[in-house]
C-alpha cells in the first residue's frame, strides 16, 4: 500500500463521479498527464489524475495514452 503522501489526488471529475449517479463523468476527466510549470524544473501546475478509473493510476508506472470506461 502506498502513503497517502506518495498519491496524486483525483481530479474533480474523477472525485465526484465516485458518488452514486455520478459515474458518468470520469470519461469527462481530462487530467491525463503532468501539466509542468512553464520554465520551472520539477514543478507541477497541475498533476495528472491518481483515480484508479484510469490505466496509468493504478501504480503499474505506465504513463500511455489513457482510454476512457466504457459507459
């Protein structure tokens, strides 16, 4: 198990698609890579989405181009 330090926390979308009726929306999730703080090194303005949903969120390290669940 990993440190709740160590994850990247869920996108909006991703946050509230795991309330009941709202699953829907993490094909709306667009939080797909690190968005890099322009001319700043290792600074992240926006990190891409830690929910599991996706296929790079599930720890495997495999940062590929994400497919959304099926609806």
């Amino acid at each position: 198990m990993t440190p709740a330090a160590d994850r990247t926390p869920a996108s909006p979308e991703c946050t509230l698609a795991a309330h009941p009726g709202y699953q829907d929306l993490h094909t709306d999730c667009r939080q797909t890579c690190d968005l890099p703080l322009p001319f700043a090194l290792g600074i992240l303005l926006q990190p891409r989405c830690g929910c599991p949903c996706h296929p790079y969120g599930s720890g495997s390290g495999s940062r590929g181009t994400p497919t959304p669940p099926a609806r």
